[in-house]
C-alpha cells in the first residue's frame, strides 16, 4: 500500500468556488484504478504551531507503487495540477509505503 499525503496552501483570494472545484476534482481522482481510499477536507488547525502552514489536504492510498505512478500520469491528476498551479501559494506531498495491519502472532 502507498500513502500520498499532500497539503495545499491557498494563494490570496482563492475562494469557496474556486475550493469546491478541486474537491470535486479530487472525488474524480477517488474513482480511479488502484486507488483504495481518499480522504479531503480543510486542515482543521488543531496543532497551533503548524495551523498557518496549510490550508487544505488529502490523502490517497493506492494498492502499490505500480497504482501509484499510474496514478501521477492519469490525465485527471495532471488537469488537476493544472488547474491546481494558479490557486495556490504553496504545495508539499509525499508518498510513504504502508506494509498493512501488523500481525497478531
């Protein structure tokens, strides 16, 4: 299992349109081969040392490393990215592998 975290930071002005079309982008990307689960939504800040450094996130967990580059090179994520570029004032991600549920032995 792969885990792709990314955090977005809004660039000045970005709105609630302009929001609701990434997530409808990003449910699109949810239907695609090999993704297991996705997961959206504004940071909720909880952390008062890091709540400025983000505004938005999500994470996608895919079946494997082979699922993940598919992923990056499916034409929906790319039109996301380009429609992404202009709305943002920051972007961070990164892919960890998930070896599943420890064993109970």
């Amino acid at each position: 299992m792969i885990v792709h975290v990314v955090s977005l930071k809004w660039a000045g002005g970005v709105g609630e349109e302009e929001i609701a079309m990434v997530e409808r982008a990003l449910d699109g990307l949810a239907e695609l081969p090999g993704v297991e689960s996705l997961v959206r939504g504004p940071n909720l800040g909880f952390n008062p040392r890091t709540a400025a450094t983000c505004d938005y996130g999500f994470v996608v967990r895919l079946t494997d490393a082979a699922a993940m580059r598919a992923y990056m090179d499916h034409p929906r994520h790319l039109e996301l990215g380009e429609r992404l570029a202009p709305l943002l004032a920051g972007l961070m991600s990164l892919q960890l592998e998930d070896p599943g549920e420890p064993s109970s032995t």
